[in-house]
C-alpha cells in the first residue's frame, strides 16, 4: 500500500471513526480535510548519498513553510520507519519547529510505529509510517480550544495533555 493509500485509509477507517475507549473520535477534523481535498500528501525516498534522512524530514518541512501548497490545510510527509528512527524523526521535528515553522506560524507533529502515543489506552499512532502532520499552529490552537471547551480533553491524563496540546503555548 502506498503512503497515501495508507494514510487516506488510516484516516477513513480509524481517525474520524467514534472510539469506545477514547469516548469520541480520535480526530473530528481529518474526515472533512480529506474529502475536501485540504490534505497534501508527499512521501520521502532516501537519499542516502546527498543527504541523511533526518535532514531530508527538516528540509522537506521547512520548504512547505516557504511554498505551502495553495488551499492545503494539511501537509503529510512521510517515510517508511526503516529509514529513520523515532529518536531521529522527533529531533528532526523539534529542531523545525523551534527553528522555522513555529516562528512562520506552523506546527509538525510526528508520529513514529516505535514511538507508541497512548491516550486514554488507546494508540493514537497510524502504526505503518513514519509521519509528520504540518499544520497552521493558529488554525490548530483554534481547534484544539473548540475540542477543550466542548470536553474533548476531559478523559485525558495531565502528560496526554502536556504531550499533544499545551507544549504548543509555550512555543
């Protein structure tokens, strides 16, 4: 299954399903990004012999800031995990972050199949692929707020929050 395949796939049939566990959807926005076409998906290939896979990730993520795809709300770059480890992926995203995206109003979140994102015992992660999710941080902060008032974040544990929300308003 290609990347898109997978990720299309992840989130029809997982991220905007109700879960029992979690007591709500594990994404209430991704459904409706998908369908209309808000979501730009772009697979990395190594390139071992011009440039390692960690700065691969950092140069594709800070380029999207720069050219970001017109009416995307959504950028979805991924890789198959044997290229990059979950240490390596997390660094590569955090140096981005603080580097270049935050201060031109993105955000990348990772997800790694070796990084396990538990919320409320339930794995949060696609599992398949090493992945990064960038986003406007404003648009993100609105909905997140959007999700907290209407009590989305209520099962969750103070660390979940820490992790996944909060960690962005120190930014």
């Amino acid at each position: 299954m290609t990347f898109e395949e997978n990720i299309r796939k992840w989130i029809l049939e997982w991220v905007s399903q109700h879960n029992p566990e979690l007591g709500a959807v594990p994404c209430p926005f991704a459904k409706q990004a998908l369908l209309d076409s808000k979501i730009v998906m772009h697979e990395l290939t190594p390139m071992d012999h011009i440039i390692s896979m960690p700065d691969y990730f950092k140069a594709e993520l800070e380029n999207f800031t720069y050219h970001w795809p017109k009416d995307a709300e959504v950028v979805a770059i991924g890789c198959d995990p044997k290229f990059i480890t979950a240490e390596q992926l997390q660094e590569a995203v955090e140096q981005s972050n603080t580097s270049t995206l935050i201060p031109r109003g993105y955000i990348a979140l990772e997800d790694h199949p070796d990084a396990p994102e538990i919320i409320s015992g339930v794995s949060m992660n696609n599992g398949e692929w090493a992945l990064v999710l960038v986003q406007s941080k404003e648009k993100l902060d609105k909905a997140s707020a959007m999700l907290d008032r209407q009590g989305y974040y209520n099962n969750w544990s103070k660390e979940n929050l820490d992790d996944v929300v909060n960690w962005r308003n120190t930014s």
